[in-house]
C-alpha cells in the first residue's frame, strides 16, 4: 500500500485553557446546571397543579353525585351531570345505603 493512501492516525488536540478560560468555562457550566435543575423543578410544580386541579374535581363531582342519589335522581341523569363511571355512581350508591 502506497504511503499517501495509508490510513492516517487520528489527531488529538489539546487545548491548553488560560486559568480565566477555565473559569469562564466552569461558571457556564455551574449556570446550565441550574438552567436545568429549574426547568425540572418548573416542570414538577405545573404537574403537581394539574393533579390537585384533578383531585379537586373528583372530589366535587364526588359531593354533587352524593347529594344527587340523596334527591333519588336517576342514574343515568347522575353518570350525565357529574362525568363520573356508572360503576362509581353505584359505588357511591351502596356506600350511600350503608
């Protein structure tokens, strides 16, 4: 095999940073580190609204589906109104009678 047509040896270069480069470097990484951290911590905060906006409206449907089978509404108009399964409707009904 010809020389010109040898495989060549990766190059490695090593930069070699002033002190201040290295500083300026480090910072940067410090700041994208936090960038992050808040990102995440952002993330959790609107998740856990999301969740207690939906616990809450559980919970309300909840109530009015109660006091709905208090007033002997019919199921279907109950499992309408409230959004709520047959099945938890009915649930609610037996704790209801209990």
């Amino acid at each position: 095999m010809p020389e010109d047509q040898a495989p060549k040896k990766p190059v490695v270069i090593i930069e070699k940073a002033s002190p201040s480069v290295m500083r300026e470097r480090l910072a940067f990484r410090r700041q994208l580190a936090e960038t992050d951290r808040i990102s995440r911590l952002e993330g959790s905060l609107k998740q856990g609204r999301a969740e207690g906006v939906a616990e809450g409206r559980a919970k309300v449907q909840t109530e009015v589906a109660r006091r709905m089978l208090q007033k002997n509404m019919p199921l279907s108009d109950i499992v309408a109104m409230t959004d709520l399964s047959e099945a938890d409707v009915k649930r609610l009904a037996a704790e209801e009678k209990a």
